[in-house]
C-alpha cells in the first residue's frame, strides 16, 4: 500500500498546497477585513481598496489551487505558487519589522512543498 501512494506523491503534495490555497482564498473572498491587518502600509498608502485587493488575491489564491489540482500548466503554476508565497512571507516580515514568527515559519514550510512541486516539475521536462 505504501509503495502505491509513492507512485501519487505529486498528487498528494498537490492537493494539500492547494487545500492550504483555497482555504485562505475563500477565507479572504468570504471575510476580507479579517485579512486587512495584513496588507503593508505602503501597500495601504496607495490609496487602494483594501477589501478589493484582498478579495483579488483570494480570487487568485483560488484559481491556482485549481491549477495545481487539475496540473494545469503545471510548471507555470508550481512558480506562481512559489511567487505569491514569497509575496505572503516577505508582506508578513514587513509587518513584523523583520523578525520571525509562527505564521511566517510554517509559511516558509509551505513555500519548501510549492518548491518541492515546481522542481518536481521540472524533472519532467
């Protein structure tokens, strides 16, 4: 059995970036002013819609954890996937006058699994 799900670990890891995706992106659809406390304020100084800009990213925060489910253009997506938490970790860093935290560690595990499937990948081609 366990020889069985190594031959899906793609899969698995696929499916579990993009469960933490989604969960987040219908989190920020759903209930935008939840997240708000995590936009930068040079993000805030720009004068932007907040809510909007949060709803957008959960929209594509959505989007590509279909991506990674269905292998849609699976390369590009395994990037974008490593971009957006780049994005996540480095937003969260600015808020924290740069210094670690829980949500950043475990961020910084997850960008290791979009990592792990982006290289994965690439083997492939």
């Amino acid at each position: 059995m366990l020889k069985s799900l190594v031959s899906h670990n793609g899969f698995i890891m696929r499916v579990f970036l993009a469960f933490v995706f989604v969960w987040f992106g219908i989190s920020e659809i759903s209930n935008p002013i939840h997240f708000s406390g995590f936009i930068p304020s040079f993000v805030s100084n720009l004068g932007l819609d907040e809510n909007l800009l949060i709803q957008i990213h959960g929209v594509f925060l959505v989007l590509l954890s279909f991506c990674l489910i269905f292998k849609f253009y699976l390369s590009v997506t395994g990037l974008l996937a490593i971009l957006i938490l780049v994005q996540i970790i480095f937003g969260l860093l600015i808020i924290n006058n740069f210094e670690l935290d829980d949500i950043i560690v475990r961020d910084i595990g997850i960008l290791g699994l979009a990592i792990g499937i982006w290289l994965n990948t690439l083997k492939k081609i």
